[in-house]
C-alpha cells in the first residue's frame, strides 16, 4: 500500500519521525546526565529539546494519520497502525506533560518531569517497533511492485518498471522472498 503524502517519490512520514525521535531520546539522556552530574545546562538544553520534538512529532503525526486512513478497513495494519499512532499521541502528551512541569524552571526540573520523560521514551520504542512492523511486514507505504531492481523514484517510473538495462516488455519479478540473488547463484 503505497503512501498519500510524498517528497521526491518517498512517504514524508518516515522522514518527519526521525526529528522528534532524535530530539526527545537526546532530551532523556540530557536528563540523565543532569542527574548524575548535577549540571543544570543538560536540563536546560533538554527543555528546548522537548519543546521542538513535541512539535516535530505532531508535524510528523499529519501525514502518518493521512498514511493510515488509507489503509483498509478490518486488516491487521488498521489495528497496528491504530496502536502506532494512539501509541504515539501519547508519548507526545507525556513529553509536553515534561515540558510544561520544566517551565517555571528548566534548570531544576520537578522528578515528574524526568519520569514522564522516561516513560515516553520506552513508550517510544514499542511505538517505533510497531511503525517498523507496519512497513517491513505489513507493507505500508511500500510502492506497488516494489523490487530490488525498481527505478529510481525520481524517474517517475512506476516500481513496477524494469531497470535501464532490462527489458520493460515483462513484468517485474515477483518480491524478493527469502532469496537474495546476488547469493543465489553462488550456492550452486
């Protein structure tokens, strides 16, 4: 099932994911380190972290809402997707949850802002880890007849079209289950 909301032929919703997952796991190690070395510049630091990952997680929710109303109705990536993206609604309300606590005074958060931040993080690998199930298993936002040979997508090509040194008159070969062919012929 291909995605709804594309940049250069690729779903946005992957690429958006990376910053609020990059800024909020760093806004928890920053309190760590806080905590073990007392140092109220990695608790400042983390507060503005938290505040630009919450927003890049709901610029992030947009196309991954878009993404899942597109999927079928009564399949098995509706309900995981239902999981991923409740999953991560709250893993944002947990961190705003932190950033709000932070804000009458950054330098020395309240533990509940640490603990709030904490949980979201774990929160936020099972949620990942369910993003992961939805493309690597489930095939969501995945070009129709995508393959190891499939043009590039800036060509505009379908993934379904031969590579430039093959001949397009055929169909592409089914998926790629199990067997890679680079090794294949080497077994022989």
């Amino acid at each position: 099932m291909e995605s709804r909301i594309k940049l250069a032929g690729h779903p946005v919703h992957p690429m958006l994911i990376v910053f609020p997952l990059g800024l909020l796991a760093t806004a928890v190690v920053f309190d760590v380190l806080y905590l073990i070395t007392d140092a109220v510049r990695w608790t400042e630091v983390a507060y503005y972290m938290i505040g630009a990952g919450v927003i890049g997680g709901l610029a992030a929710a947009v196309p991954g809402f878009v993404d899942w109303a597109a999927i079928p109705a009564g399949t098995r990536a509706k309900r995981i997707g239902l999981l991923h993206g409740v999953g991560n609604v709250v893993v944002l309300g947990l961190f705003a949850l932190s950033w709000v606590l932070r804000r009458p005074n950054p330098d020395a958060p309240p533990t509940g802002s640490i603990v709030a931040g904490l949980v979201g993080v774990m929160l936020a690998v099972v949620t990942a880890w369910l993003g992961g199930e939805l493309v690597g298993r489930l095939g969501v936002g995945v070009d129709q007849g995508a393959h190891l040979d499939a043009p590039s997508s800036l060509t505009g090509l379908p993934a379904t079209a031969r590579g430039p040194r093959q001949d397009r008159r055929t169909s592409p070969p089914a998926a790629y289950v199990g067997v890679d062919r680079r090794t294949a012929g080497s077994m022989r």
